[in-house]
C-alpha cells in the first residue's frame, strides 16, 4: 500500500507534458476525480419544486423556437407547437420521456488516446476557455485576437497539463474573415494538440458540419465512427429568456446527428435575462434546459447531452455581469444537483468578471472552481484563461488557472492513514525539541512528500525581491513564454495535415463563392 | 416568509459599523453560520486512528514541559512525571478523562454586547490577525511596525465588520520596549474597539495577567464575573515537536485559571517540526493538543478549551514554510472532524506565504477559508491581514480579505424557493425574448436582491480604464485609507479609559524597576 502510494506521487511530480524536460514544474496529465460526496444546498423537495416550477413555465409560458427544424423535430416529439408564435409548450409527461435513459457517463476520444476521458459521475475535466474576442498579455495589453494568438493559446492549452480538453481554440481571430475563420481555429486547434476539442463555432450548420468534418479527418475515422466514439464536447447557447434561435439550434441538432456530447446552456444572468433572485434563474435555466435536451433528443434520440450552467447575475447599480460571486456558488451548486436529478454530466465555469489578472480574478476564480469541484460539475468550461467577463483571453491567467485548478486536483487525493505515513517511528527517532529535516522518513520522501506550484513563489522576501519582486501575474507572464519556447507539436501524421489543409482550402473557395 | 426574507436582505446591506453612513459599502456586523454539514475526507474509522496513534505518542514517546508549574499540574492530574527529563507520559484512559465533559460551545462577551460571540457548533467567528513582526502598505512598503500602525489596525479591525473579533492587536510594535508594549497594544484593542479581543501577548504570567486585568477595566466587572462570562479568545502554541515550554504553559495556566477560552495550536510544519506527511503531522499535533488540553484542565477542570490547528508543512526544496496549499486545507478538514470527535471548538486560520498582495495572496487564502468554512472551523484567527507566512501585517491584505470573507459568509445564505423568488410571474410579464430589467418583480428587489461587494471592480473595461486602472490590491489601498477617514471611537467611559491609562503608568514603572 505505502508503495503504491509513494510511486503514485511520484508519479504526480515534474513531469511536463509528454514528459521531455522542462523548465516549468507541474503535474502530469492525469483524469482528476472528485472522491468525496458532492456539496448539496438544497434539499430534495427544494430540488424537485425547482423541476417542478420549470415543467410549469413549460407547460404554461412556453419557449420560442425561432428554427423550422426545431419545430419540426418537436411536433414530432409531441410538442404543443404553434407555427405563428414560434412558441412551443411541453407537457410534464414529455419532458419525462425525453429526459428518461439518458447517458450520465460517456467517453471523449482524443486523438492521443492516453488523453481520452470519462465525462460523467465524479470525473473532473478541465477545459480552457474559448469565445473571448480580446487577447491580453502583459507585454501588449490588452487587443483584438488573432490567429497567431489562437495558434499561441492551443499551444499552451496543449502544454498545460491540467488542461484535460482544448477548449474552443480560446478566442476569436478578428484578423481573419468571420464566415471562414471557423476552418483556422479548427486547424490549429486539431493539429497542435492531441488533447480532446470543443469546436469553435457552431453557429450555422454549415459550421457544425465543417467542425464534425475536420474533427473526423484529424482522427482519422468514418463518420459512423466518429458517432460511435465522440471526440468533441460541443455546447450552444439558448437566448434567454425562452428563445432558441436558429443559429444556435442547428449547432445543436448537428451535433446530436452526429453523435458528439452536447450542452444546452442558457445565459441566464439573474436581473437581465432571467428573474432577479437566483431561485427564479434557476427554474428559467432549468426550463432552458429541457426545450434544449427535447429538441437534441427529437434529432438523435440517446444521443448524449449535458446540463449547461452558466446562472449569474447582473450588478443592479450598473448592468454589469458579475461573475464568480455567492450567487454564482451557490447556482452552480444547485444545478449539479439538478443534473443528478436528470442522470445527466453538467457543465459549469471559471469565472471571473476582473478586467485585470489580479487577487480579483483569483478569488473570484476561486469561487467559481470550488464550487465546480465541491458539487461535481463534471465539465468546467472556460476554467483557463477567461478574464473580464468572458470578453478576454489572458496568457496570465491562463497560468494562474492552472495553479488555482492544480491545487484543487492535488487536494482531491486522498490521504492514506496508514503506519508509515502516520510517522510514529519518525516521532520516536526525532524525539521531543528535534527536527524532521534529516529524519529517515523525511529523507525517504523529500523529493514526493508536497504538492508543488507552478506559479507560487514560496522564498523567503528578501530572495524574493532579489529576484525582481514579481507578483504572480509577472510570474505568470515568464511561465507561458518558456511554455511557448519549450513547445513541441504533438506527433501528427503529415497525410492527415494534408487533408485537413486541403478541407479549408476547398471550404474558403467555396465560402468566397457561395457565402457559406 | 418573502417579507422576512427581503427584510433579512434589506438588514445585510449599505450598513457601516456603527450604522453611520460611509463611502465604503460592507455587509453589517452580523453572525455567521454555516448551515450546511461540514466536509468531511476522513472516516470515523480513520479519525479513530489518528486518535489512537497520537495516544500511542503520549503514551511511549511522551511530551517535554519545561514548566515546573505544569509538571506539577500534571503530576496531579496522574500523568507520569519524569522530573529529570520533564517527559511527562499520559496513558489512554487519562486522555479519555480529560477530553470527558468539555464545554462545546461558548459565549465570549464584547464590550459592546451587540458583538457578543457565540463560539462553537456551525458558527464562524472571523478574527484579524496578530503576531507579525513587519507592516505593508502600497504607500510605504514592507517596515518594521510601530504603535501608531497597531493603533491603525485596530481602528480598521473595528470599521470592517465582517470581522467578528479583534484578533490581537494585528501586528508587534518594534517601536515599543518589549517588556512593556503588551500594555499599549491592549490599551489600543480595548479602547479603540468595541469588539471581542484575543489578548495580544501570553508569553509570561505576568503579560497574560496584565491583558486580564486590563481586559477586566474595560469590561467593568470583577474577576469573577469575568471568569464567568468569558471576553477574550486566547491561545498558545507548542514548541512543535512535543515540547510545551514555561512562557507559553505560562500563558495557557493564567487564561485557564482565569476562565477564558484557550486554545492549544501545535506549530506542526511537516518536514520540519513534524513528520513529513500530513497524516503524521495531524497525529503529532493532535498528541499536542491533549497534552496542552491536560495541562489547562489541570489548571481549572472544565476550562473552555479549543482544539488549535496550523498544520501546514516546509517546501522540501527551500525549506520555506508553506501555507494555503492543498495539504493545508486537508489539515484542517481533518483538525475540525478531530475537534468534533472531542466535542470542542476549533480554530485554524486564514494563511498565504505570498509575499506581496496579489493573485497568489488571494488563491492561497482562498484555498485557506474555503477549507475552514466548509469544514466548520469555529475560529478562524488571522482571517484579516496575514500576508508572507505571517511575518507581515498588510492593510491591503485586510481589505481582499474581508472580500473574501464577505463573499463566503454571503454564499451560506440559503437560498429560498418560495413562489414569489421562483419568479413564475415574472417569467410570464416578461415573456420569451424579453428583458426583466423593468419587470415589477426586479423593481421590488433589485437595491436587495444581490451580493454587493467591497472590493471587486464590475465596471466595463473603459470604465476601469478611465477610472485609472486600479488593480484590486490599489483598490484596498484607497478603502483602508477611507475607513480610517470615517473611523470614529466607539464610545468608552472616560473613567475605564483612565483607569486603563493609570494601569498601563503603574505596570511600566514597576517593569522599570523589577524587569517585569
């Protein structure tokens, strides 16, 4: 047992990715699972009242589906469907048979099969972000993103190895032309990482299609394949309040014909587009949630599907979104009991509303990752790199994530209370008024006994500011550039860069010609 | 229940201490408690072992008290006393006498009994910090502190009104003869708060009788009734590992005897001063503990006692301590089921070995608190102000950690899901597509309806930029200064404050003349 346990945290150690030395220390990668029951705040006539009230607004308000295909595929369900409003009502029986034998556990297959992963039950996986349109680093501030910026982000998602899933290529190239740039961020993102994907952009069917299609190059299978073994997580957006736009439902229904795990999230920030109080967002999210399983079930029944939390709030004073505040907890907190309730994965954030990698930003992410991992959210989207709102990407941050989400990880491994490390023969070696450092327990654990950070600077002041007196942030900026030096592009057959270049080529003529 | 609800909502915003208007928005002065069942990672199984190992080490290996006074004391009590070696050994069912009908819960009186605590079972007591040596301000940087710094503190302590108690003067002031600045440093905590106090200094009978009896002015009540209604929180630590020496048994014994709540923290850094793994390390200070715990019941059976946490451990490359780390927050969720099993209170602390006030001081605190508030730490000693492994007292840091703290005390109010929060009225005024910002349902509540916090910017980018691109820790600069703007002297008779101020002449004149 002491000797399983003492190879595992080796294990754990100064590894870097695919293991080549590096100057960054940081764990392995490794599936990270949360061992202890999950943080409950509502009890279970709290969580049924909460599933009950959004069968209601179902039944009685209704959700627009401004999608011809939607409604179709929900008549067909046995939807009430009413063709002039676009207002589509559920019954409590059909909401049951559609959220009735879904998946609660299934695989993503990444193209190094060593970083494939279980999503569902108590599994962990940490996914960058994705979305922001601002890039910033300390050296350059803060800008409009471009493809060398999200060539930049993939490179380090790939680097960092707490980062179980690439998430979305993790901002927008403005440089590039929005009806094309879905193929670059694709590209990039399959070829310079061979950890799993969330595809960039599934605002049209087209794009979904695109992003299915070069997922399946990338992995070298047939399409039928693809759907038996799912590569991505893929996740839309429903308009709240009540709405689901055509964009976002061809995202949705692409993904499910094509057998890749998708979430249904509604953004609901509490005050805007949803009640003010976070019970009412919750029953909003909560109704959200089940139009959007309905319709992705209507398209491929069984197909897997997450509960998507995103439930905030506004700062009343100003608008603003707030994020990463005791609202946020606790709603993330409710809806992975909500997700038990349905047997489904839940997907949730790092957030952070700090327009600066700052002690903001790090509480705030605090708030946002313990409540994740407290109440097994099993997808933390966006967990690094988001700053501002989700309208920036940071380098630093990226970083300081990683650390924030490293910690969590090492905190989740047990401890092992048996005879050897409950340290009797130590005590009784050093003796009262002596000291461990030269003990043979210690000298025979020294180098796994500890976690050990990647940004955290634990020197004494004086070393400290020697060395430059850096705060975390400027620490941070130093890390991803020696990540950015050090890195090495994943093992890629030349053919299959080949047929995804020949893809985009194809797909931009085409997009030239015809507009999408 | 909605009217109390929002009643309950209205009362914990917009109130500065002492009612009065300020520039500052804080959540009022109130208790704290968490309703939630406390995390636990062990079994009882696994508690049960950790008790019994750390018997084994009282019974076999045996703890050093150089303190004839406690020997004596102990002798009494039945442990076996070895004059020659002062290693005194306690056999099981000792231990099990001892730990037999301790007090669970407790009262400590404030001089404003409004701050009265109530100190056990679910509630959270938050106390700023004591012990460091250096002061840190943006304005000044890191220097050696002085009695106007203590006397700033203080005042700052008092206008921060998530923190419940006034944790021990917040720092040492080196200006100040060492024999005599207990004297001003209680003369500031008692007159320039309103607040519960931890007695600044133990370290002799003499000091740890002076705060008494200071403490007993300011209270205006006798020794007895002070006995009675316990007003400070005091502490010691051991001299990890296994030795309890005269200052500190001094200490313990005097708060003991004079009926106020003691609490027995082991200084277990593992790899150093105790075994380098937790388990070992939460053996060894749990043997401490019953060892202090035995000397303080010698002294008065039934005293009220903590259970007294800070297990942490050295990094093993530098030797450096570390704090905030993913071990630190096992420690104290085990110390707190530890405590349970006794039926005692516990207190841990709020700690980050960062040197400057930036994302890693918040990240480290964070993993801090979290640990402490899901895992029902009673006390939570250096919540506000502890920066670089507590050799500083910053003020920035007392302002990122009443945010903390604020934000997690917010997050343990439950949620209500009554018809009016859940919000079905105002989902059908608003109807799918529409926005709630004008919504009669958002209008009734929106000054209440969120978490409002002190420190963190929520404006848009341009606005943060405009206002001069402020990081949270430059925030903290302006908000301390502001409160110590606003800070009035809570009221105190003129006749306590001269009693006070004639002990305080009286007692430096005889440490003149007789060195103590």
């Amino acid at each position: 047992m002491t000797r399983t346990r003492t190879s595992s945290r080796r294990g754990r150690r100064n590894v870097s990715a695919d293991t080549k030395q590096s100057a960054i220390r940081q764990l392995p990668f490794r599936a990270v699972k949360n061992p202890y029951p999950p943080f409950q705040i509502v009890s279970a006539d709290e969580l049924e009242a909460i599933h009950l009230a959004s069968v209601r607004v179902l039944e009685e308000i209704g959700v627009k589906v401004q999608d011809a295909r939607s409604l179709n595929l929900l008549k067909g369900l046995g939807a009430d469907v009413d063709p002039e409003t676009e207002i589509v009502k559920f019954d409590r029986a059909l909401i049951d048979e559609v959220m009735t034998g879904l998946p609660s556990e299934f695989t993503i297959h990444a193209r190094n099969p060593e970083k494939t992963l279980t999503v569902g039950g108590n599994n962990l996986t940490f996914a960058t972000v994705c979305g922001p349109s601002f890039i910033s680093d300390l050296d350059h501030g803060r800008r409009a993103g471009t493809i060398e910026d999200v060539r930049n982000f993939v490179k380090l998602a790939h680097s960092l190895n707490i980062y179980h899933h690439e998430g979305g290529a993790g901002l927008e190239p403005l440089d590039l032309p929005p009806e094309s740039r879905h193929l670059d961020m694709m590209h990039a993102q399959l070829t310079l990482t061979d950890k799993a994907w969330h595809p960039c952009w599934l605002n049209s069917a087209k794009r979904a299609r695109d992003c299915i299609e070069m997922g399946r190059i990338a992995l070298g299978v047939s399409a039928e394949e693809m759907a038996e073994r799912p590569a991505f997580i893929a996740g839309i957006n429903t308009n709240s309040p009540l709405v689901l736009d055509s964009a976002m439902a061809d995202g949705l229904i692409e993904m499910a014909l094509a057998g890749q795990p998708v979430h249904v999230t509604p953004f609901t920030l509490a005050g805007a587009m949803s009640p003010a109080t976070i019970e009412g967002s919750l029953v909003q999210q909560n109704a959200e949630v089940l139009a959007g399983v309905a319709v992705a079930q209507a398209a491929r029944k069984g197909c897997p599907v997450f509960y998507g939390h995103f439930t905030s709030n506004v700062d009343m004073r100003s608008g603003s979104p707030a994020f990463g505040t005791p609202e946020y907890a606790k709603s993330v907190m409710v809806s992975a009991q909500l997700a038990r309730r349905y047997g489904i994965p839940i997907r949730s954030s790092n957030t952070t509303a700090s327009p600066v990698v700052d002690a903001q930003a790090a509480y705030e992410s605090d708030m946002s990752c313990w409540s994740c991992v407290l109440s097994h959210v099993n997808v933390m989207m966006h967990a690094g790199g988001w700053l501002e709102g989700g309208l920036v990407c940071s380098f630093e941050k990226l970083i300081l994530d990683a650390e924030i989400l490293q910690s969590l990880s090492a905190m989740l491994d047990p401890l092992v209370f048996n005879e050897d490390n409950m340290g009797f023969d130590a005590m009784t070696e050093v003796g009262p008024g002596g000291h461990f450092f030269g003990a043979a327990h210690t000298l025979s654990r020294y180098k796994t006994a500890f976690y050990e950070p990647i940004l955290s600077d634990w020197r004494n002041f004086e070393a400290w500011k020697e060395d430059g007196a850096r705060t975390a942030t400027e620490r941070a900026n130093r890390i991803w550039k020696t990540l950015l030096e050090e890195y090495e592009q994943p093992s890629i057959d030349p053919a299959v860069v080949e047929e995804l270049d020949e893809y985009v080529t194809k797909r931009k003529e085409e997009i030239v010609a015809n507009g999408e």
